[in-house]
C-alpha cells in the first residue's frame, strides 16, 4: 500500500487512492486544504495543522493520515478497538490495526474493510460493489 506524501510544514499530509472511498469528510471539513479541482489537491499549509489533523481523522477508510512536524503528536489509535457495520456490510474499523495485504502488513488507525466479499480491492472495501444478502 503506498501513500502519496503531501508536505507542509508543520504537518504532511499521506493518501492512498486504493483505500479511498469518497467519503468526502476531508473536502467537506477543510475545502481550502482538500481541493479536488486544484493540483496538488491537498495543500497542508492552507490551515493551522491542529485543523488538518482533526479532519483527517474522520476519514472512516484511512486513505488519509498525517505526520506531525511541530513537536505534536501523531494520531493515537482508538482503544479499544471498535468495529461497527453499515447496512451495505461495510466494516468500519478504528484502533490499532495490523492488516495483511497482498502487498505488506498495513499499521494503520482507521480502514473499512469489505463485508461482502465483493470487493476488487480486498480486504478493503471499494464503494463499488453491491452486498448480496
């Protein structure tokens, strides 16, 4: 899973595409810092970075994440571990999570997984696929 870093200078700011699924909770929570109609579209200096931390942490997929700069801390997984579904059978997950990939372990804070099973992008969910009960 590789993370494309968007620097600023006091906090960078990571996203994954293949985790992303357009929750919009960051273009909605900071349109000056996460702007998909700009390039680059997240600009981690248009905002104080206690604010772009807050916002990247209701990204309910982890397609974001942040490294703080300033002395702060890094986000702090939830503990314990909460797992709450959706009707669709997405499975939200926030804590300390360690998840096998194809292509490495992931540690990570925040993901959704598929509850499906239809999933391109497993174990992650896509947003494309359509549960089937």
């Amino acid at each position: 899973m590789s993370f494309r870093t968007y620097n600023g200078q006091d906090i960078d700011v990571e996203f994954n595409v293949k985790l992303c699924i357009h929750a919009a909770e960051c273009v909605k929570g900071l349109p000056n810092v996460f702007d998909v109609d700009k390039r680059p579209w997240i600009s981690p200096d248009n905002e104080a970075a206690d604010h772009v931390a807050e916002v990247v942490e209701r990204c309910p997929s982890g397609a974001l994440r942040y490294r703080r700069k300033d002395k702060e801390p890094n986000e702090k997984a939830s503990t314990p571990t909460v797992i709450e579904s959706d009707s669709s059978g997405k499975l939200f997950i926030r804590g300390h999570l360690n998840i096998e990939t194809d292509e490495k372990m992931l540690d990570t804070s925040r993901a959704i997984l598929c509850g499906c099973g239809y999933s391109n992008n497993k174990p992650f969910c896509d947003n494309s696929d359509i549960c089937r009960n």
